[in-house]
C-alpha cells in the first residue's frame, strides 16, 4: 500500500492523463472499493457490477480531488465510490417505494401548498401529522419518499420554521460516517452563490427561523421557504 506522499504523486500523474497511474491507484485502493460496496450487496445487484460502480466512482475520485481541499484522498474517495451506487439505485429504480406512500406524499405536498397560500408560513410537521392523522415519522418518511419532495425545508419545530434537524438529515440517504458526508456538503456549500451560502449558514449553523432570515434579507418568509427548498434540491442532487 502507498503511503499519503506516494498516493498524492500518482493521483496528479493520473490527473494529467497516466493511465499506468490509474491502473496502480485502482490496485491499491481495491480493498477500500470493495469495502464501501459491501453495504450494497443486498441490494439486488451482482457484485461484480457493485464493483465496477464502485471503480467508475473511484475513478471520478481522481479526477476531480484537489489537495486543497485539505483531506486524505482516500477520505475523499469513500464518498464518491458511494454516490455513484447511491445513483445507480436511485436512477434505476431498484430503490423502490409504495404506491401508498407516494399517494400520501403527493397529499402532502398538495396541502403544503393550500396551507403557504393561505398563512403565508409552511407548515411544520406536526400540522401535517394532525391533518393526515399519522405520526411525525409517517409524514417525514412519505416526504422524503419523492426523489425531489418541494417539502425538504420542513423541520420539526414551531411554525415559524424554528429547525430540529442539520442539514445532513435533510441531505443525507446513506449509511457513510457523518465527517464523509459533512466533507461533501461543506465542499458543495462552497459552491453556492454568497446569498445560498448566507441563507444556508444562518438556517442551518446559526440556527436562525425562516423569519428571520427574511427580516435580515428584506424579503417574505415564503420567499426564503422557496429559496431554502431549492438549495437544499441542489445540494441534495449533488451529494446523494
């Protein structure tokens, strides 16, 4: 196995068309390839399909890591070698979902959008678990059912859209440590322009309500609702 030094020369030597580079990284890291991919072998796919996701994964690792980004290659690689299963599943349907809960789900977002019309605020989950007489569970489950729910920016919490979740429990759909995922979503943040970037911070690092955040920003809270939802989606597509 290469140590840190070793494996930075040949991932640049690989960055910049090595393909001799390649085949030695793929050698070294074929233990944590396979390592990343055992979480999905009940999932309806043959191993050696796993395994060829989990290499187009960790090929995707190489070209896009940076050494600015200040961690190990292989801390940046797991994530990768992840998502690109993660997206083959979703993609693919073999993740699959209720008709039940897709009907509850399409209820939901239905009367999401009756309820913002008429109080101009979202509804948090426990009106929605009220109103469809179901546990908070049962709503959260039916919401994020959607591979694109409009309901992600939902929280427990009061109605003015005071937050009991992070944001990795908005984003995250894997079973990968949360220093992985939060590499990922901080990376991503950085990506956003600096007004997603402000909404994001104060929402979800400083705590802050959607109504808040609007009075700071000079805009309505539905607004910042709408804002949020579509940050989280891009975000969401970026990682999961």
């Amino acid at each position: 196995m290469y140590d840190s030094d070793n494996m930075l020369c040949l991932v640049k030597k690989a960055q910049e068309g090595d393909e001799n580079a390649k085949e030695k990284l793929l050698l070294a890291n074929s233990p944590l390839i396979k390592s990343v991919i055992k979480r999905y072998i009940k999932k309806g796919i043959e191993y050696d399909d796993l395994y060829q996701l989990g290499s187009l994964g960790f090929l995707k690792a190489i070209s896009n890591f940076n050494e600015n980004f200040n961690v190990k290659f292989s801390t940046y690689a797991v994530p990768m070698i992840a998502g690109e299963v993660k997206r083959y599943l979703r993609d693919n349907g073999i993740i699959k979902v209720s008709r039940s809960v897709k009907t509850l789900n399409m209820q939901i977002n239905k009367f999401i959008t009756k309820y913002v019309s008429m109080y101009d605020r979202s509804p948090n989950i426990d009106v929605l678990a009220t109103e469809f007489g179901i546990t908070a569970q049962e709503v959260v489950y039916a919401m994020e059912s959607s591979r694109h729910p409009i309901s992600l920016n939902m929280t427990i919490g009061d109605e003015e859209g005071s937050s009991n979740m992070s944001i990795i429990d908005k984003i995250e759909e894997t079973n990968l440590d949360n220093d992985m995922d939060m590499f990922l979503i901080y990376k991503e943040i950085k990506k956003l322009t600096p007004r997603e970037q402000k909404i994001i911070i104060l929402r979800y690092f400083r705590d802050k309500t959607q109504k808040e955040i609007a009075e700071e920003l000079g805009v309505s809270q539905v607004q910042i609702s709408r804002l949020e939802n579509k940050i989280i989606t891009k975000l969401k597509e970026k990682i999961v």
